[in-house]
C-alpha cells in the first residue's frame, strides 16, 4: 500500500489492509509512507518511511510525480515476494479477479519488450501528455502489478523538474 495512513472514512488503509487479508490471503501487505507517519495498529508485515521530495512546483496537474516515484520504489523495494501489487493506501481490493489476468497477455515483440512480463495497470487516469500534462505518458497511480523486478524497473525513473518554459507558464 503506497501513500499516506488514512485513520477515517470509506478509503481508511486500515480498510484497505483488511480486504487484502481478505481476498488474498498470505499475502504480505507493506506500507510505503511518509515519515513520521503513525501507522501502529495496522494489520501489515513491514512499514517503509521516505522522506517526501515534495510537490512539482505550482502545476495543478501531476504535482505529486516525485511522490509517487519515492514511496511507489520504496515498497516495491521492501517487497520480499516475487509478485508484487503496488496500490494506493485507499484503495480496496472487492475481489482476487486481478489473479485470472496474470500472464493472460505475453505475446509481443521483442524489439519493444522492456519488461519480463507485462504489467498489470488500469487505464483510469492514466493521462495522455499534452501542453496540459507536459509529462511522458504516466500510467495511473492507482495499482500495479506484475514482478518485482520488473515494477521496480518501472518506478527507478529520474525525478520530474520543472524546466523555465514550465515554470513560467505554470505561475503566469
């Protein structure tokens, strides 16, 4: 569960870790957060603490890309289990449906491989780069899945810095 310890309401991660437990038992549940952030009493086998980098600058679109990146690798990291399922801490998990789409596509070109295996990544929110989101495409922060190896290649990218045409525009 990556982002921050929610204590109140329907996205709580004290919710978020039950339907894990639930749907996918044995599953090792960690929690990337930021630190000094007081996740005692949650139902998870490791807590990851990272310092936050902060927000990119005044743009109102995708301010919290070095926020993803930070706390997304520092759990995948932690992760001691092949298959790793990196979601966001208010997310819940209704089914174990995730499971019957593992490997159910592998067929593609080798020239265009980057990955071992495909990765699992929903299209919602997943923003399309624009003088709007001028970002390389982003998948959504929602959830991952796939192996360990080949999310933490995913998430090992260089932190986003604001250029002065960008800077510019963004507070004009």
């Amino acid at each position: 569960l990556q982002g921050p310890v929610d204590r109140a309401g329907r996205g709580a991660t004290a919710r978020a870790c039950e339907a894990i437990r639930a749907h996918f038992p044995g599953a090792e549940i960690v929690i990337s957060t930021w630190a000094g952030t007081d996740a005692s009493g949650l139902d998870c086998d490791a807590v990851v603490e990272s310092e936050d980098p902060g927000a990119v600058g005044p743009n109102t679109f995708n301010p919290n890309t070095n926020r993803q990146i930070v706390s997304s690798l520092a759990g995948v990291r932690a992760a001691t289990r092949p298959l790793v399922a990196k979601v966001r801490s208010d997310m819940l998990f209704t089914s174990d449906a995730l499971l019957s789409h593992w490997r159910r596509w592998e067929e593609r070109s080798d020239e265009l491989r980057l990955f071992e295996h495909r990765l699992l990544v929903p299209n919602t929110f997943t923003r399309r780069p624009s003088y709007l989101s001028p970002y390389p495409l982003p998948p959504s922060d929602w959830s991952y899945f796939g192996t360990r190896g080949d999310l933490a290649l995913l998430l090992d990218a260089p932190h986003t810095r604001l250029n002065s045409s960008q800077t510019e525009r963004d507070t004009a």
